[in-house]
C-alpha cells in the first residue's frame, strides 16, 4: 500500500510490514495529483492534472515518473486536449495501460461500465516511458483486478 510520500508492504504470510520512504514528485505549478501506481519499493508514477488550464504544461493530464534520482515525465496524451483516464500496472510490472479519452469524447451512457467514445488504451514501458502501441477501447483485462 502507498501514498504518494509514504506506504508500507505487508507480508501477507506473517503480516509484517516494511516502511517505503518514498520520494515527492517535483512537478510544475498547477498541477493535481492523481492516480498513483507503484512501480518498486522506492518509485511510482503518478497521474497529474491540469483541470482548470492554469499549469501552462500544454496538456491536461501528464504521468509522471519518480524515484530517487528525480522526478521525469513519462508519457502526455499526443493532444493538449486528451485527458488520461486510468492508468494500471501490468501483472510484471513492465508496462502501464493508459487510458487515453479525447478532448471531443461524448459519453457512451452505458449502464454497466460507462465510458467516453474514441477512449484509446496506450501500452506504455514503465521504465523508459515508450508506448509499444494504442488500441481502441478501454478496461484493459489487468486494470480490472
């Protein structure tokens, strides 16, 4: 379990737990956090998002990268108007699902699992912040634990 400064890993066989110390994000003005998935003991990535148009970052959500050498951006919607949705851990640990809406999207209204139209999920690396490829749709099978 984590939180964006702090967190502890449970040993669910005897229940110990282990203190993370993490490091803090050093991102521009403006933005706020968001989604938060870790990535080892002593880094994560974090989701930030310029609701409003205030940052002056030319996206509304970018994922950040960070460990103990800083804190890099890892991956921005390919339009300033996108917005990230959810973002989950593969079962390795190698790549993030990024679920990416348009800035035009119009929701879909369905009752069971209700998302935006034209909504892509990016696989993206999770070291190097590559993205392997995009397919249409949203809810990657692992996000879904």
């Amino acid at each position: 379990m984590a939180d964006p400064d702090r967190g502890a890993v449970i040993d669910l066989a005897d229940g110990t737990t282990t203190e993370l110390k993490l490091p803090v994000a050093e991102v521009p003005p403006g933005l706020y956090p968001d989604a938060f998935v870790l990535t080892s003991p002593a880094s994560y990535v974090e989701l930030y998002n310029d609701p409003m148009g205030f940052a002056e970052v030319g996206a509304r959500s970018i994922l950040y990268a960070v460990n103990a050498t800083g804190t890099r951006e890892l991956f921005r919607p390919a339009t300033a108007t996108s917005r990230i949705g959810t973002v989950c851990l593969s079962p390795n640990g190698q790549y993030l699902a990024v679920e990416v809406v348009p800035g035009d999207a119009v929701r879909d209204d369905y009752r069971s699992a209700p998302g935006w139209s034209g909504t892509t999920i990016y696989y993206v690396d999770a070291a190097s912040g590559a993205t392997s490829r995009g397919v249409t749709g949203m809810s990657a099978d692992w996000c879904s634990h």
